[in-house]
C-alpha cells in the first residue's frame, strides 16, 4: 500500500482531546483546517480524526482505556504552525476561543510569532518568515 500524499510527514503529532468532535469544529474555525478523515465509536466519541492545518495533518481522538490523556496541566507537546498572517490568525483563534499567551511579535531569529493555547489545553505557536 502506498503511503497517502498527505501522510508524508516526516512526524505527524496525534493528540487526544476530550472532546475531538468539538475540536475539529473549532481547528476549523480557529485556524481554516479542513476535516480529512473522522472514525468515530459506537458511543458516538472519535476513535481517530485527521484536520489539515496549511498544508500539515493533525490526527486527534477522544482518550480511552488506552495510556493516553490530554493534557492535564502542563502541555507536553507544542503544536508548531507555520502560517501566512500570524496576526489574523491569532485573531481568528482567539475570537473563536483560543488564549492568547503572547501576542504576536517579530523575533530575532527572523519569525513572527504568536502563542495560543486552544479550549482544550494544547499550546499552538503560530509563525511566519519575516520579509
């Protein structure tokens, strides 16, 4: 079996969320992503979800039996997005419900960026090349 086009990232992060359906409601809203897959259990919870988010995948699931959770206090992962306009995304997000943890500033390093953390507790750091 080939491996998908879109699945061809070195490292794709797969996070749980309790409540992934909403997620994926607000990943759209938030930051344009677009839904490319949804398994969902019996119980109506996703098994496994995958959003694109400019040109990346995100997989996501409810938590169950299995070792995994979401985060409960400090995150462990940092989501890393490249974007074309951190400022309109970063106000996007954070009109759809994201925290905004630093405002949108040029580096030294040659990026702008911003920090969020979304409803669900995942940090996502936003960024793009400064001309």
């Amino acid at each position: 079996m080939e491996i998908p086009q879109h699945h061809r990232q070195a490292v794709i992060p797969h996070i749980m969320v309790d409540g992934a359906a909403k997620a994926v409601e607000f990943y759209e809203q938030a930051f344009g992503a677009t839904e490319l897959f949804r398994l969902n259990r019996l119980d109506g919870t996703v098994a496994h979800a995958e959003v694109a988010v400019e040109g990346s995948v995100l997989m996501l699931s409810d938590p169950d039996e299995a070792p995994f959770g979401p985060p409960g206090g400090a995150a462990s992962v940092v989501l890393h997005v490249y974007v074309h306009d951190v400022d309109a995304v970063t106000a996007r997000a954070a009109s759809a419900g994201a925290e905004v943890m630093a405002a949108a500033e040029d580096k030294p390093y040659g990026l702008r960026q911003s920090m969020l953390r979304d409803p669900f507790g995942h940090v996502w750091i936003l960024l793009h090349p400064l001309p």
